[in-house]
C-alpha cells in the first residue's frame, strides 16, 4: 500500500466543530517545493494537487463534503505550474491533480499543458479528473454549469486522443475539431493515469466508462472503510456488461488525517478516519487496503496553521507510518498504483 500527500497549495486544513475547512495561508509560508521535497524523502509516493482558478467572495454552492471549506478571500496557487515546477525540483514522488476541474479549461489546453508534466517529470503524472461543484467559478468563467459532466466526458476522451493518436479528431457535442497533432506525446505508455474523482454512482459509472480508476474521499466524520463499496460494486457490474478486466482499473483514495501523538482515542469506527496514535493510523490504512485501496491520500490536518506542523506531521509519516503500510498488500481485484 502507498501513502500519497495532498499539497497544501490551498491552505492548512483543520477542524472546526465537525467541518474541515481550509485556512488561509500567506504565500510565503505555503512553501510548496519545500514540502513537495520533504514528503519526496520521507517516501511519500505522490503529491495531488486541487484546482480552482477563482474563489466566490459569496457562495451558496454545497461542497461534497458538506460545508464549504473555503474562505471569502482566499490563497490559492496553480497546481499545474507547481507541477512543472516540481518536475524539476524532485526527481521519484508522483505528480497528481486532486482534481483537475475539466470543465474549467479547453481539453487541448489541458492535454498539452499536461503532456508538458509527463514530459519534465519523466513519466511522473497522475491526472485526477472531476466535473467540480462551485456554481458562482463555473458562472465568473461563463461556462453552464448543467453541462458540466458532459464536456467532462469529452474532455477525458480528448485528453486520451491526443496522448495516443497520430492524427487527433473529435466530434462531442461541446468540442468539435479534426486533423490536428499534439507532440510529443507523454513518456508514459500507453499514457498517463486518468482517475475519476468521485463519491457517488455517477462517479462510479464514469470511471469505469471513461477512465483507469476511481478516486473517492471520505468525507466521513467517523471510519467507514467499507463506505464505498457500493460504488466499488456498481464499476464490477458495468465491467461484466462491457467484459473490461479489473486487474487494470485502480482503486485508490483520499482521506482526512492528523497523528495525535501516541494516546489512543477509542475503537475504530469511534473516531474520524485516519486520526489518533501512529498505530491507530497504521490500522485504518490496513481496513482500507482490505476493502482494495492500493493508495491513500492524506490531507494532513494542522490546527496550529503552522507549516511547521505539517513538517512534522509528514516527518512522522514517513517514519513511523509509511514503512509499516508498504508491507500491506490490498485487496480485491484492482490493479495495484505504483
């Protein structure tokens, strides 16, 4: 089992009653390469980076875990020209997007943009895709926010083309252009990773339909690994229809996480995922793997807003947790993500 970082490119994360929200934090204290390099040496296998290109000062859109996590005014930093960036300053961690926004963007963008990645980091990106939820960014970018799944399907299928096809066409009903090329395409063969990110049947759905995997967050206050099986049922039955084999489908997954030293906080489904002692943790990441998970993404809760504790909070990953979960061979029929 692998241990992602998700990048605090948007802020420190903390607990405010039962919401997770997202602090503010001063550019100069987000130290983006530093901690991409850290998580590197302590053996993280990737870094997800999330994406928005503006923030609503006022906003009545739902986020999927149920509060908005975000502030009026907030810091936020572009994931892919971090990426780009640490393609140069890292040389083994994953470069991930969790997730890329489709709809935000044209598809062609994107796919070179991307590409780009793939190309500085040596075959090294992972791209997490999504159809997003912030209505009032989708209407600040004039794009309609009903088609947003739609021009999401098309935009996966026009990333593949121009990853793969000598000469790229597409006809959607939101895209439309022939006889293009896009070079070169990505050091990754046959391409890049391209992961669902998703909590619901639809999600599950679209990632056995469109892509290599899914890539759910639990949201959940209190442990559930089993939470999603129900989607992880929904992709079986839609593989036998389409005879897909699942040994290349991969199941991974994101979660909130916070080392709370070494004293114990009740039994497993009594506490938020992924939170307590080291070897609480070390439990939770194995009752995932055992429902398929090859890799999680930790979003790293730090209370103080110091970017000192998220330093140490990935210092004891990387010593305490990491070693111990890389032993731990996931379940099921997924194809593992190395």
């Amino acid at each position: 089992m692998e241990i992602g970082l998700y990048a605090n490119t948007h802020g420190l994360g903390k607990k405010v009653g039962e919401a997770f929200v997202l602090q503010h934090t001063p550019f100069d204290e987000i130290s983006a390469i530093e901690i991409a390099q850290l998580a590197e040496s302590k053996l993280f296998h990737s870094i997800w980076f999330p994406d928005h290109v503006c923030m609503p000062i006022n906003s009545g859109s739902t986020h999927p875990s149920g509060e908005r996590p975000y502030q009026p005014m907030h810091n936020i930093l572009d994931g892919a020209v971090l990426m780009g960036a640490l393609a140069a300053a890292t040389s083994r961690i994953k470069l991930g997007t969790a997730v890329l926004i489709a709809p935000y963007r044209h598809p062609l963008s994107d796919a070179r943009q991307f590409m780009t990645i793939d190309q500085l980091s040596n075959g090294r990106l992972l791209l997490g895709v999504g159809s997003g939820w912030l209505k009032e960014e989708f209407d600040a970018l004039n794009i309609n926010y009903k088609t947003r799944n739609e021009k999401t399907s098309e935009c996966i299928e026009i990333y593949k083309n121009c990853w793969s096809d000598k000469s790229i066409n597409f006809s959607g009903l939101h895209y439309r252009f022939n006889n293009i090329s896009m070079d070169p395409k990505p050091i990754q063969s046959p391409r890049p990773p391209i992961l669902y990110g998703g909590n619901t049947p639809f999600g599950a759905r679209k990632a056995i339909e469109n892509c290599d995997g899914l890539y759910p967050l639990f949201f959940d206050q209190q442990f559930n690994p089993a939470l999603y099986k129900p989607l992880q049922d929904i992709i079986r039955r839609e593989a036998d229809k389409t005879k897909r084999n699942l040994s290349d489908f991969y199941m991974i997954a994101a979660a909130w996480a916070h080392i709370k030293g070494n004293k114990s906080l009740g039994k497993s489904s009594d506490r938020h995922t992924l939170t307590g002692s080291i070897n609480q943790i070390i439990d939770h990441l194995a009752e995932l793997a055992e429902e398929g998970y090859s890799l999680v993404t930790c979003m790293l809760m730090c209370p103080s807003g110091s970017i000192n504790e998220l330093k140490d909070q990935i210092q004891e990953f990387g010593e305490e947790i990491i070693p111990n979960v890389k032993t731990v061979t996931p379940k099921g029929e997924w194809k593992p993500l190395k």
